[in-house]
C-alpha cells in the first residue's frame, strides 16, 4: 500500500497530540527509551532538574551487580554518550561546575561498569574519553577552587585501575591554574615519599609474600605519581622536570626517545634533542623506529643541517622503503639531481627483499606501473598468503595491467589449495572469477598459462577439494 515517506516533515502534520501517542506506544516497555525520553522533558526544566535526573540514572548504574552482555554493554554505552551531550549542552552553558561534577561522576563509574563486562571492543573506553573530553571544553568556565580541585585530580588518579582518569590534569589544566598544578605537584611529591598505606597494599593482598606485596604496590603508587608529574611538567614546560622521571637507559627506548626530542625542541634545544636522538638509533637497520626516524628528521631540520638531513631520509628510504621519506629527501634535491635519484630508487625498490615490502610501496606510494615490473619480472617469488598487500594491489592495477592482477590473484588461489587452507576457499574462489572476467582484457598470457590452461591445471592438481569447487561454481 502507498503512502507518504517516514519522515520528519510528514510527521510534523500529524501533530502533537498523534506524536505524544505514537511516542508513548513505541517506548513502551523499553527502560532505555523511556529514560531518553525523560531526560528530553527534563532538559526543558532547567540545570537542577536535568542534574537530578542524571544523577538518579548514575545511582542505578553503580547500585548494579549481573554481568553486562555485549548487546547491553552497547545499549549502556549509547545512553551514557546521550548524557555527556546533554550535560555539555544543558547544563554546563549556564552552571559550568554542575556539569563538571556530572562528568566526574560520570567517569567514576568506569571501574563498577568495567568489573561487570568484556570491554575488549572499548566501547566503554571511548566513552569516557568523550566524558573527558567535555570536561576538558567545560573546564575554561568553571570556578571551582584549585586546590580543592587538585585534590579530586589526585585522588581519582590514584585509584583510577581502568585509565578513565589518564588525560585529567590536561583537560582540567585550565581550571586548575597555576596554583592548582602547584598543589598537585606536592601532592604527588608527598605521595611518593610517603609509607605505603592500607588503600595501596589491598589490591596486591593475593601476593602471599609481604615483602612481594609491598614492592609491587610501591611500583603501581610511584608509577601512578610519575604520570601526574610528567603530565604538570608538560603543562609547565618544565622539560628538565618532564626528563628527570627517566633514567638515561630508559631515554634512550624508542617509545620514549621521540616524546623528549619534542619537548627539547620545544624548549628550543635542538643539540640536546638530537644527541638524545642519536643515541636511541638502533643497532639493528632493520627495526623500523618510524617514530625516532621522525624526530631525527626534525631535529636535523631545526639544526639546518640539509645534508644530514637528506642522507638520513634516503637511509630510511633504503632500509623501510618509506615513500615519504623519498618524496623529502627528493624535494631537498638541486635540480637535475632528483632525476637520477629517483632512478636509483626504483633500481633499488626492483630488486629489494622480500617482494612483499617492494610491492607495498610500489601500493602506497602508489607507482603502479613499477609495481606491474616487480610481478612481471619476479612472479615466482610473491608469497600467495601476503593477501592483505596482494587483493588491493590487483585491484589497482587492473584497469592498466591486468595480467598482473591475474598472475596476483593466482599466488594468492594457489597458496590456499597448495595449503588447504579452507578457511581462504571462499576468497580464493572469487579471486578465480576475478580471473576470468579480466581474461577477455588479455590478448597474451606470455609466458603464463592461459586462463583455461590455468583452471584445468587447478583441477588436476586440487580436483578434491570440494568445498573449493563448490564455492566457484
């Protein structure tokens, strides 16, 4: 039966009192929906209202014991996203500090939420990342004092066993101020010198051995106290302060060598940021650092040094085949110069080792037609299982070169029958039908079997594999 589109301006003409209905009818006996609807009457009342109303549905939440399922897991996570818009929309505007403490709230119920659900997917991290991230725009406009403030900061970061709390002192840094960050400071410092306490030692009591027990609760305090120094260091550009929570070993891990580089340059010690730098290189050229290369590169940048900083790009060009780094260290070239550079590269990415990576370049940079050489030239050495590099790159080439993505989506079938890996039957079977729509744009299969030749050698050799055959017919 016609009739008119689902929409909002056909249904504005049935009017408010067919809406009011249909709206009670559809809520009817889902919890979820009928609290959304609550919460949109309560945003009409005011800050206090809707605050009442948020802070009845967070006692609910935190009063629950059974186990959250997936389905509801997701259900819960959309309903607690519903409330950090509307407490940044309904309240903050005009009681910045009400909606702070709704927020904070809001974010202490991370840990009941995570004790009673599988949060492998992160839905309920991401969450209450957004619920920090509203903090972080309310916290311009809020009056609270700082030192009461820094007080909440450092309590909640100390207990905080789920990371609700990690970006707290940066969201909350102008809030805080310069006094704020001061007391929080002392707090910490005084933290770490002080005697563990009953609060520290409860979460470790599974540890039989006391002495065991206190060394892993002072490790978790003084690792919690680290992060919130680090993060006032930063806020104070202290960067001495930020590199004292590190030894000289750790500064030169590549996890954490590319952070003190940034904030040495910040600071406008580009000589310091690069020997730091130089001495995190690794030993093995193999490992790609591509987060150390990058701060290398800047550090050498800064110093003006160009030809440095063009040996170090080619050098990762060489060993990563990283098309940026050829795309700076070509723009850094006289003219005339990039013409034989860019020779030399190819040259290099042709017979480079394994093909793999020589093709994942040849997709990314992208340089299809090299790419096209590579299989051409090489054919016999792609390995089939490598699908993630070889699908997208058959179908890129194929409108230019489709035996080449022909002879790809062959490694690719038959590393899976050679292999008997059923699990890849269904992909390999439509590889084998991309295969023959693409055999009418070939007028030459070379060196290779032709289409038909290529299905009945198949057959021949993996004519018992069913569950194959069945797919592709």
């Amino acid at each position: 039966m016609a009739g008119k589109a689902l929409n909002k301006a056909n249904l504005l003409t049935l009017g408010a009192d067919v809406l009011a209905e249909l709206l009670l009818e559809s809520v009817k006996g889902d919890a979820a929906r009928q609290r959304r609807v609550r919460m949109a009457l309560a945003a009409e009342q005011g800050p206090e209202t809707i605050a009442a109303d948020v802070r009845k549905r967070f006692a609910q939440v935190r009063r629950g014991r059974s186990f959250i399922s997936r389905k509801a897991q997701k259900t819960l996570a959309k309903e607690l996203s519903d409330l950090t818009q509307l407490i940044e929309t309904g309240i903050a505007p005009d009681a910045s500090d009400l909606a702070f403490d709704l927020l904070w709230a809001q974010l202490h119920l991370a840990a009941g939420i995570h004790d009673r659900t599988d949060d492998s997917w992160g839905t309920i991290g991401d969450v209450m990342r957004d619920a920090m991230e509203a903090i972080s725009r309310v916290a311009p406009a809020m009056t609270k004092d700082p030192k009461s403030l820094a007080e909440d900061v450092f309590e909640a970061v100390s207990v905080d066993g789920y990371g609700a709390f990690d970006h707290a002192v940066h969201a909350l840094a102008e809030a805080l101020g310069d006094t704020g960050l001061v007391h929080l400071k002392t707090l910490s410092e005084a933290a770490r010198s002080a005697p563990l306490t009953e609060a520290d030692l409860v979460l470790y009591e599974f540890i039989t051995d006391p002495v065991q027990r206190e060394d892993r609760a002072r490790v978790a305090r003084d690792r919690t106290v680290e992060m919130i120094l680090q993060d006032i260091a930063d806020l104070q550009g202290d960067v001495d302060a930020w590199l004292a929570r590190y030894t000289p070993e750790q500064l030169t891990f590549h996890t954490i060598a590319p952070e003190a580089a940034t904030r040495l340059l910040a600071a406008g010690r580009a000589e310091e940021a690069l020997k730091l730098v130089e001495g995190a290189l690794p030993n093995d050229k193999w490992f790609d650092s591509r987060d150390l290369d990058e701060a290398h590169f800047t550090c050498l940048e800064a110093l003006g040094r160009k030809d440095d900083l063009r040996a170090a790009l080619w050098a990762r060009f060489e060993r990563h085949l990283c098309p940026d780094a050829l795309r700076r260290h070509l723009r850094l070239l006289p003219d005339f110069d990039d013409i034989e550079a860019e020779d030399a590269a190819r040259a290099h990415i042709l017979t480079f080792q394994p093909i793999e990576h020589a093709l994942l370049y040849c997709l990314q940079a992208p340089d299809l037609a090299l790419g096209a050489q590579i299989v051409t030239t090489r054919f016999s050495e792609i390995d089939g299982e490598a699908y993630d590099i070889l699908t997208p790159l058959a179908d890129a080439v194929l409108p230019e070169h489709p035996l080449v993505a022909v002879l790809l989506w062959r490694s690719m079938i038959d590393f899976a029958l050679s292999y008997a890996r059923s699990g890849r039957y269904r992909h390999a079977a439509r590889h084998l039908a991309s295969c023959a729509d693409a055999d009418a744009l070939i007028a030459d299969y070379g060196e290779h079997p032709s289409h038909d030749s290529y299905v009945q050698g198949l057959r021949q050799a993996h004519g018992r594999k069913s569950a194959f055959w069945k797919r592709w017919c």
